[in-house]
C-alpha cells in the first residue's frame, strides 16, 4: 500500500473521508476463558514436554527472522490559497497475506494491509504546537476489519484514554475493501501516547498493540526529543547458551522448521513461518511465556499461545480460536 499524503490538509482530509476517498489484533484484555485456556495449553504441553523437544532437528537454513524496518518521514505541504501548513507520518502496522492460506480448516484469507497515520495543521508556515491531531487507522481486505461505528481507546502504561467514535469511510475495490477510521485527539493525550513505554488501541472491538517503531513516528511528528528504548536482554555468547529456562526472552529470536519467533523489548512478538507472518504480544511468567497473535476478521482467526522454555529450546503450542478447536505444537531454538 503506498502512502500518498504529499497535499492534504487536516481539513481536505475529512472532507475526502465523507467524499470519496480516503486493524482483531491480539486481545489487549486477557478473558477468564482465555485464563483457562492458557492452564490447559500449559498443561497439556508440559505433559509432553521431552518428547516434543526430542523430536528437534536444528533448522539449516536462514537462522533470523528478516523484519525489514521502514524509513519513517514525515511529510509537509503547504497550502498557498488556504495559507495553511499540513504535516503528516505514515506507517505501516500490520501486514498479512493477500492470497488464501490453505490449511487444515481450508482457506482462510488473511488481511493485506493495515496503516496508521497521523496528520495536523496550521495557519502560515511558521510551526506552532497544533491543538489537536488527526489518528486515521486504514485497512484493505476482503472484509470489513472493524465493523460498523467504530470507537477509539488507548492503554498508555495502563493509562486509559477514550477518545471517542470515530468517522468511518467504507470502499470496496472488486473483492476488495478499504476501510478508513479518522478520530481527533488532544494534542496532549497524544504527546502522552507518543511518550509512554507500552500502547495498546482497541478500535471498535479491534484490539492491538503499538510497537516502538509507531511511538517513535509519534514523536517524531509532535516534535518531541528521542527517547531512549528499554535496555534489551544482553546478548548472549553460543558457547553460553545451553540453558535459558530461567532467562528473560525479551529481546531474542529463536528459529524452528515451522515457526521462528522474535520477543522485541515491550511486549511485541514477531512469528514467521507456518503460520503468515503476524505480530501480536507476549508475557513471561518463570518458563512459561504466553503469546496472542492477531484476530484479524472472521477467518483470520486470533490465536492464544504457550511456549515452555528448556534449556535453549522452547516448545510452543498455538489454540486457533472458534476454529474447531484446533492447535499447532512446534519447538524452536535460540539464536544468538
């Protein structure tokens, strides 16, 4: 999806929202349900905890997850007749697979693309601090993402902000549809967004978390000093890791045949593999980590997780949820 943002006020976009133009992640709120889930997936997987790691066999083929980066750049026009000045910052957040991923509950489409922006203006070209700013979450897929009358609410280190309904704008492409929510917020709710450690949004009942990489383009548009990431786990010699069961994943990658899984500093977690790459979250609690993978839409289910740590292996078993109750077990090793 290609970000085209170059001429368009604050203003130019509501009124392309009502004119023409113009993400289920994972749960941000554990359930009781999800609790119980979490103990029997646990269970079962500690019952065969040996037997799945002894069944490993070293991947031999690319040992890192490639997650390409992109450039963040922010975006500024001015508007000679209007005499108003628009800046924007475009990022992607989620991208899945565009064609039928075939499996053993059939084809199941997964969302193409979902982007956030955010955008504000004001009167001349000399820069002042904007009253409000413009968060438009936009997804294409081949169904609706977030359903109708959508609303909008931030987790900010367990902050809560409600922002309040936003204006949806619904297109379809062929079989295709775009779907654009646009919500105004204070300048300040959004500086104290931008600056928190964790962030989670729930877009109508769409929930999922922000990486370190959209709260740096937050600041980046609000102007505000670089922030210093959270210290990542030390990296960790090969000759050393023999035994990671009482270690902190945050910060590693861990490579298997079907699955490789990258655990980012707050709470992000990066799959790739046999299933589409997706991002979701993760908790740590002694060897037991829990992991949610995007809801997306009705069949690109959400998916609860548990990987057991054992030594350098980690043995992982992932629940689809409302998908006939099936789950997928694969082990994966640390990669220094």
């Amino acid at each position: 999806m290609k970000f085209e943002l170059t001429k368009l006020t604050a203003f130019g976009l509501l009124v392309l929202l009502f004119g023409g133009l113009v993400p289920d992640l994972c749960s941000a709120q554990t359930t009781d349900k999800d609790r119980q889930q979490f103990e029997k997936l646990e269970s079962d997987l500690r019952k065969d905890l040996d037997k799945e790691i002894g069944k490993f066999k070293p991947y031999k083929g690319q040992a890192k997850i490639s997650f390409q980066e992109p450039t963040l750049n922010l975006i500024t026009s001015y508007d000679k007749f209007k005499d108003e000045t628009t800046v924007s910052i475009a990022m992607p957040l989620y991208r899945g697979i565009t064609p039928p991923h075939t499996g053993a509950v059939g084809d199941i489409k997964y969302i193409g693309d979902i982007d956030v922006y955010a955008i504000y203006s004001f009167p001349g070209q000399q820069p002042v601090k904007p009253q409000s700013i413009y968060l438009l979450f936009e997804s294409m897929a081949d169904t609706s993402t977030f359903g109708a009358n959508p609303s909008l609410i931030f987790l900010a280190d367990d902050k809560r902000m409600k922002i309040g309904n936003m204006i949806q704008k619904v297109r379809s492409y062929g079989t295709l549809i775009k779907e654009t929510e646009t919500a105004a917020m204070s300048f300040d709710n959004f500086v104290a967004i931008a600056n928190a450690d964790i962030v989670e949004v729930q877009v109508s009942q769409s929930a999922f978390p922000l990486s370190e990489f959209h709260l740096r383009g937050f600041r980046m548009l609000a102007g505000l000093p670089s922030k210093e990431p959270r210290p990542a786990m030390p990296k960790l010699k090969t000759a050393m890791v023999t035994d990671l069961s009482s270690s902190r994943v945050e910060g590693t990658s861990w490579r298997g045949a079907g699955l490789s899984a990258e655990f980012k500093v707050g709470g992000e977690l990066l799959l790739q593999g046999g299933l589409p790459n997706r991002a979701g979250s993760w908790k740590q609690i002694g060897d037991r980590v829990e992991i949610e993978l995007p809801y997306v839409d009705i069949r690109a289910v959400r998916c609860i997780g548990v990987g057991i740590v054992k030594g350098n292996k980690m043995a992982m078993k992932i629940k689809f949820i409302n998908v006939f109750g099936s789950s997928m077990t694969t082990v994966m090793e640390f990669t220094p």
